[in-house]
C-alpha cells in the first residue's frame, strides 16, 4: 500500500516538473523569437540595397561599405582671387546654384564707381579618386575660377591639383594630382540600373567636416531643376550639405553611381546627384581637350501637346515635333523635315525634346545614327551622321526655349521656384548664356528671369518663342529682368 502511494507521488512529481520544463522552455523560445532575427527562410524578406530584383534583408550597418570606401574621398579646398566693392549675389554664398550676376562693370552702372580691392576666397568641396595616378572627379562649381586648387587624402596627405578639364553645362570637372603612390579608386558603378528606393550611401566634407558618411534612398530619377540644360539628377535623402559637392554617392556594391552635386535651399532631405554614366561620357573629351564635344543634327524641337497629338493624329504625346531644320546641317542632309516626330534615335524610345537633347549631346560626332520619325502618319527611318554642336549653334530643346542670342531659357515650374526659392511661380528663367555671346556681353547670367519681351508679359515658354520670333525680325529686343530684387531693361541687337 505505501508503496503505491509512493509510487503515484513519483508520477506526480515527474509530471509536475515535466510540465514546468515544458512552460519554461515555451517562454524561452517566445522570448528568442521577440529579438533574434531569422535567417533566410519562408519569412517575408526586404529589397536589397542597390538591387536589381533579387530580394534581401536590408543593411543592418554601413560600417564595413564606409571604412572600405572613405580612402578614395578627397577633400577639395580652394582659393581665389576675388575684388570687393560690389553687391554680393542674392542666392548667398555656398548655393549650388550660384553663379556670378555679371562683370563689375554692370554694377558700376547701377551702383557708381564703387572702390575695389583684392582679397582671397577660400571654399571647400569634395571630390573622389577615379584612377590609381590621381585623376578625381568633383562638380566644375567646386573648383571654378580658382586660382590654387588644394587635394587633401584621408591620410592627411596634401596636393596641389592641376584643373585638366570642365564643363559647365553638366557641372562637372577633372581634376589631377602627381604623386609616386599609387592610390585607392572608386569604382564606377552603373547609374542606369540604378531604381527609386535602392540604398545608397553618401561620403564627403559637409562644412568642412571630413569624411562625413550619410545613407538614404534614391527618391527619384530623371530630376530637372532648372541647373542646366542638361539636367538629369539622381535624387536622395541621404544627408548632403554645402561641402558635399563633387563628392561620391555609392550604391550598396561600393560603387559610385552619382556625383553630389545641389541641394534645396528650404529644404532637408532632398539632394541631388549627376549621374556617373554622363559623368563617364563626357571623361574622354575632358581628358584630351579640356572640355565637351557634343553632338548636333541641326533641328529645333518641340514637346508634343496633346492639341498637337490631336491636330496631327498621333496615337499619343511620346516623341518630339520637329518645327525647324538648319539648312547645310545633318538633319537637313538627310531630309528631314519640319513637321516630322522623331520617335526612336538607335532603337531607344524618345519621350520628350529633354531627353532627345541629352541623347543627341552624347553621340560622338561622325557617329552614324538611325532615327525614326512619323511623317504624315507614315513611319520611316533615316540615317543620319553626328556633326559637333558649335558654341554658337543652336540647341534642340524647344523646352529650353531654344537659343536667341545665346542664352538658353526654361519655363519656371512650381518645383524649380522652389528648388531656386523663387518668388516667382511664372515665366522664364535663363539656364545657359554662351561665353561671348550677345546674351554675355550685355550681362545676362544664369538665374536671370526675363518677365517681358519688348514690353510684351511672358509666362510661358510659349510665349518668350512667339515675342522672341517677332522680335527678330526687328533684329532687336529689349527685355526686362528680374535679379534677386531688381528689375532692369536690357536691350539686345543681332
């Protein structure tokens, strides 16, 4: 009898502590589940950084991507010579976006004869190494008009740099130092493959603060903010400041696919990079001559509207309508003609005369390139051979306004007045004015708002072309500009 009893107790006391093991072992494995993360598996996985479709977890640190990369980011300071005694540009200094607002000589007019003296402007920038015998990528604002150019490696090494070529237009420059070590590169990555939401990491000297790592995502592609004619930006969140120009924008793979280059003023979050492959194109002619040799057919463009479309019965707004052709020019050789779309240049799907400027632009000249157009409803393809667009040319982007007297001008859009911070919501803004032209002379600059066309109010892109076209048939022009603040009259003569 008792040792029954004692038997049961056993069984009792085995089940009991098997019951409290099992209890224990169950809040255990809840707990592990709450803060271990899972390996792969079924689980619902995040997009990988820098992905081109395979799916991944998402980075839990930049640490090892930053150590590997932060030597082949340069630190860029400057120095000019620079005569005060006039106004300094509304936009402030440091701006992206800044230009020069003419000659002293404009402002004396306005301002009288202002005494001047000398001194040295010193500004910083970023850079990154893009051969091992020192050749660096940075933005031409970064190293423009300077006259000692000071590279700074992450080892604290210092070189005096040599400016081996720059292009305005694109906001990019070549750089070069001389040294006996062979130094770490940046590789080049691929910007178009690049999507909306990949990971990428910035590095720079925001402030002159050296070496600043920042990450975000790509927001946006194909970004036009009214910088240049060119305009093609990347846009991040990743952190960029004033400083940050010129530097890299890596993807997850280490590889630089954009230049860091603008920011928005009123702004946080919101950056802009260059592209690498433009940056790529246009390396060859920055390094054997100094500067960009674009292609050039010879027509004047336009963006088709859909009153267009329905007037000349396309089936949609894709393309651009060709409404003049230069006479001697390629497009002219082979018989295009006013009136016709051009639809495909070398296969590649045109949608508007932005993307055909930049697509013709970097085409090296005596490249043959087919191009389908539409013609009375009729498709049919051409063959045409790339001249170089000549600084006095004009260029094919009737959204840049086209050039008259060598300035190129854009409509002002809600999102560049408030990337520039403008004031104004309407009109148009100059973009480019050509070294020499009659635009130069008379000191019109970037950043210039033309608000009338010979007394007449233009709001439009539409309306600058049709005040433009009467007025030169006159062979004069007066305009009236806004600057900052001001307002003022410029006349312009063929």
């Amino acid at each position: 009898m008792k040792t029954g009893k004692k038997g049961r107790k056993t069984f009792i006391m085995f089940l009991l502590a098997f019951m409290i093991g099992f209890f224990v072992v169950s809040v255990v494995e809840v707990l592990r589940s709450s803060f271990v993360i899972s390996g792969p598996g079924p689980d619902v996985q995040v997009a990988a950084a820098g992905s081109t479709g395979e799916i991944s977890r998402a980075p839990l640190s930049f640490a090892d991507l930053a150590e590997k990369l932060k030597p082949s980011v340069v630190n860029i300071s400057t120095t000019k010579t620079v005569r005060s005694g006039r106004p300094r540009t509304p936009f402030g200094q440091g701006s992206p976006f800044d230009r020069p607002f003419g000659g002293d000589e404009f402002f004396e007019r306005f301002f009288g004869d202002i005494p001047q003296r000398e001194f040295k402007q010193r500004s910083l920038g970023s850079g990154f190494i893009i051969t091992s015998d020192g050749y660096i990528f940075t933005n031409n604002h970064v190293i423009e008009q300077a006259d000692k150019i000071i590279v700074k490696l992450s080892d604290g090494k210092e070189y005096e740099a040599k400016a081996i070529g720059k292009d305005a237009k694109t906001d990019i420059a070549l750089i070069k130092i001389k040294t006996a070590d062979s130094l770490p590169v940046a590789d080049t990555g691929d910007s178009d493959k690049l999507r909306v939401g990949d990971w990428v990491m910035a590095i720079g000297n925001p402030f002159g603060l050296e070496q600043t790592v920042t990450a975000g995502i790509v927001s946006a592609k194909g970004r036009v903010i009214g910088a240049g004619p060119y305009d093609n930006f990347i846009q991040t969140d990743a952190s960029i400041n004033p400083g940050n120009s010129g530097g890299p924008l890596f993807n997850m793979e280490g590889k630089v696919i954009g230049i860091n280059t603008a920011i928005v003023a009123q702004g946080q979050g919101i950056g802009f990079a260059i592209p690498i492959n433009m940056a790529k194109t246009i390396l060859p002619d920055l390094k054997a001559k100094g500067k960009v040799t674009r292609g050039w057919l010879g027509v004047s463009v336009q963006d088709i509207t859909e009153d267009i479309a329905k007037n000349i019965k396309l089936k949609d707004r894709s393309g651009t309508l060709i409404n003049d052709v230069f006479k001697g020019d390629p497009a002219d050789k082979a018989g295009l003609k006013s009136g016709d779309v051009i639809t495909e240049i070398n296969g590649k799907k045109i949608k508007d005369t932005h993307e055909l400027l930049i697509i013709i632009a970097a085409f090296r000249v005596g490249e043959t390139v087919k191009i389908k157009i539409l013609r009375d409803g009729q498709e049919k393809s051409v063959s045409i051979t790339v001249a170089e667009r000549k600084d006095q040319g004009e260029i094919a982007a009737a959204r840049n306004g086209g050039e008259a007297f060598g300035m190129t001008v854009q409509e002002i859009t809600p999102e560049i007045a408030k990337h520039l911070g403008l004031s104004i919501k309407k009109g148009v803004i100059v973009v480019d004015v050509q070294e020499g032209s009659t635009a130069d002379e008379v000191g019109i600059q970037p950043q210039d708002i033309i608000l009338q066309v010979n007394k007449v109010k233009v709001e439009s892109i539409k309306d600058y072309a049709r005040e433009i076209g009467k007025a030169s048939e006159k062979g004069g022009i007066l305009l009236l500009i806004q600057r900052g603040k001001a307002r003022f009259f410029v006349p312009l003569t063929k």
